[in-house]
C-alpha cells in the first residue's frame, strides 16, 4: 500500500494494524498468565505427589518393620523385641540401608517407650541389663540419615502405636514407632 | 461454497459491495474482512475459555486421602493391640485384666477391676496421645470396651460419649474380641493420627 508522500497513508489500515497488534499482545498476555499458573499448579502437584509417595511408602515400611523378622516378637503382632532391637540399631548403616532405606525419601526410625512411664530419658542402647530397665531410658534410634542429607529439608513425623518385649522382665510394655520423613 | 467462476463473481461482488466490503475483494468467503476478524476474536476467546476450563477440571479434583484413612486406621488397630498386649502388673496383661473383669473375677490384688482397667487405658492413651489427649475439654477419640451380651458389667468409656471432629471424619479400629467376654475398640478423629 505505498502512497504518494510516505509508506502508508491508509489511516483505516494503520488503525486496523494496530488493533491487531493490540490483540495479540493481550493474547500474550493472556497466554503468559495462563503458562504463569499452570506451571505453579504443576510444581505444586508435583510435591503433592511426592509427598504421598513418601506417606504411602511410610505406611507401607511401618507393616514391614513389625513384620521384621531381625526385630519382631514371635508370639505378638505388633511387636518388638527390645533385644533384637538393640541387636539390629548396633548394626551398620549399609546392613540396615538394605532394609529400611528408600529410595523416594529419607526418614529417620525411632521407638520411644511411653507405657510404663520411663523415669529417665535418653537412648536404651546398652541398658537392658540394668535392673532398672526399662524405666531407665525411652529411645532406640533404629535408622537415622544424615544431617547433610535432609538440611533445609521440613521433616514430617508419622507415629505408629507397638508392643514392646522386654526379654529381660518377660514384660510387654507400650512404645511408639515415629518415622520422621523428609518429603520437601 | 459455491466457486466463484462465471457469473458467480458477479453476485460475490454486489453481496460483498452490499456488506460494505471493498470492490475488489471478492475471491473470499461472503464475509467482509471486519467480520472475519470478529470471528477470528470470538474462535480466540471459545478457545481460551476451553483451555481455562480443562485447567480448572484438571486442578479441582479433590486430593486421595485413601491412603491416609489406610494409615490412621492401621494406627487405631495397632493401638488396641498393643494396648491389650501391655503389662499393667507382673505377669498380667490388660488383656487379661479384661478377662478378669467379663469373669468377674480379680487380678494384680485390684478390688475395683472396672476403675483398674479405667485408669491404666486412661494412661497408655495419655502417654501415647500426649498433648493431643484434651483439647478445650474434649477428646478426639473414644475407646469403649463392651462386656459381653447378658453380662452384669457396664461398657466402660474413655475419651467423648459422642465423638464429634472438627475437621475430617472418624476412623474406627476393628473391634478386638477378648476371650468371649468383651470387645474393645477405639475410634479416633483422622486428623488426630496424621
């Protein structure tokens, strides 16, 4: 459309030009918008799924933990034999990896003995041959992962009610199993 | 469409001229250039508002919570059992205090079986919930433990009459039989056991 005095003299034209031009550029716009929350949404689903992977995984580990035959009563279900587990904590961490570690999330395993009441806190490693056990001490750290490997990382804290025999006594007493797992 | 060859160039061109298109534009479709940019607009717009909604139905589905009812009703089983398991003196379970008491009979030298068992489920509850046992005076969870039909005994209670949660549903255990006698079972809040 070449005039006489310059590149376009069409005034129509130039205005439907620039409303096209216009449009577009809200099309942009409107297309960045929408890529905007749908890759937010996306990321966020993303760390959703991961995170129930983790608690399925969890869930999962829990029935196989108290099905374990290094650290399980013979007669009970749910239950742990406290001399097992101290046998199985004093292991090294590639035997026990084998069994426990995964490969979604890492997770630290502790029981805590909560019935009978404890009357001092700390690890039972090495003190089931007080007299005084097991009032003596509440925590077996069965896996723990490094503090490198989880550092920013928010820690979320699954608790799982279980039997503990203290082989000792010939007792049954009450702990729970908190696996701390790191999903983020 | 018909095409527009012979004397029907001459009708495109009058119907073109009549919708206030220009004269020489008479090779395209019976619409004017203004019209099809409207349509082009409106197609745009039918199209953002599809891709919109496939987002939004995509993104608005509720999340599975299947696996979580798994979990906390795993919890709830594995917290009669282990209840029942425990010692509540030498030698004797709470099990067996249950027993005890469906029989009517004694052990670990209580007078009041009914306010022994009471105190030690009331206990391991404490212990095992913590702080989350009470909250502004009421209890997520319930745990009764029912004597058996014809039997004198009173179903024994702890936590609320009438479980009511704030927030999610409640999740019951399976009720554990205990030697013919009773049953005992606990109910729980599921946003108690996450």
């Amino acid at each position: 459309m070449k005039g006489k005095k310059g590149f376009i003299h069409n005034k129509k034209g130039v205005i439907e030009m620039m409303e096209t031009f216009m449009i577009i550029f809200v099309i942009f716009i409107l297309m960045g918008i929408g890529m905007f929350f749908y890759f937010r949404a996306s990321v966020s689903e993303s760390k959703d799924v991961h995170r129930e992977v983790c608690l399925t995984q969890t869930t999962e580990l829990i029935s196989a933990i108290a099905k374990l035959t290094d650290i399980n009563c013979k007669d009970k279900h749910p239950c742990i034999d406290t001399a097992k587990l101290e046998a199985f904590a004093l292991k090294s961490p590639a035997e026990k990896s084998a069994v426990l570690e995964s490969t979604v999330c890492r997770k630290n395993i502790t029981i805590e003995q909560i019935y009978p009441a404890p009357d001092e806190k700390g690890s039972c490693v090495g003190k089931q041959a007080s007299p005084d056990f097991p009032k003596n001490c509440n925590t077996w750290q069965v896996f723990s992962v490094k503090a490198s490997d989880v550092k920013g990382k928010a820690g979320e804290a699954i608790a799982i009610p279980i039997t503990l025999y203290y082989p000792t006594k010939d007792e049954y007493g009450m702990g729970k199993m908190v696996i701390t797992v790191y999903t983020n | 469409m018909k095409r527009k060859t012979g004397k029907n160039i001459e009708k495109w061109r009058l119907f073109n001229k009549a919708q206030g298109g220009r004269r020489d534009c008479c090779l395209g479709p019976p619409f004017t250039k203004a019209q099809g940019g409207e349509m082009i607009g409106l197609l745009v717009i039918v199209i953002l508002m599809v891709v919109i909604f496939a987002v939004y139905i995509r993104f608005s589905s509720a999340p599975d919570s299947k696996g979580e009812e798994a979990r906390v009703s795993e919890a709830n089983n594995y917290l009669v059992s282990s209840m029942l398991n425990s010692n509540v003196c030498p030698g004797k379970s709470l099990e067996d205090a249950i027993k005890a008491w469906g029989n009517n009979d004694k052990v670990c030298q209580e007078g009041n079986m009914e306010q022994f068992i009471t105190q030690e489920a009331e206990t391991m509850l404490k212990a095992y919930f913590g702080a989350r046992y009470e909250k502004n005076g009421k209890h997520p969870f319930q745990l009764t433990i029912k004597p058996a039909e014809g039997s004198s005994n009173t179903e024994i209670t702890i936590g609320e009459k009438q479980l009511a949660c704030e927030t999610g549903g409640i999740m019951p255990s399976r009720a554990y039989s205990i030697g013919r006698v009773a049953s005992m079972q606990v109910k729980t809040c599921v946003s108690l056991q996450i």
